[in-house]
C-alpha cells in the first residue's frame, strides 16, 4: 500500500515538473491552448479526454504488467 503512495506522489511531482517546464519555456503557449479549448466544441474536448483516459491507462497497464 506504501508504494502505491509514493508512486502517486512521483507522479504528482513529474507532472509538476513538466507544466512547469512548458510555464518556464514557452509561457505563451499555454495561453493559446485555454483559448483554443474555450473555441473547441464539447463533443471534441469529451472525445480528447476520453482517447487521454484510453492512453493513460494503456500506458500503467504496459508499464504495471
């Protein structure tokens, strides 16, 4: 149960790590992105998280066994 844990809090922190090194080196982009979601259609932003579940789940399950 402890590692499960920590492998949430690793997760957590490389998360933090990687918007921050897209806040840090482009901070621009993220600006354009929230204007291009508030553009996009819900249809779009619901099929977008759904494929975003598919992957991420793919990819523990690949990594996990």
């Amino acid at each position: 149960m402890r590692v499960d844990l920590i492998d949430f809090v690793v997760a957590l922190g490389l998360v933090l790590v990687i918007e921050g090194l897209v806040l840090a080196l482009a901070p621009g982009m993220p600006k354009r992105m929230v204007a291009a979601l508030a553009a996009a259609p819900e249809s779009r932003l619901r099929l977008g998280g759904l494929l975003a579940i598919a992957l991420g789940v793919g990819v523990v399950w690949l990594m996990r066994g």
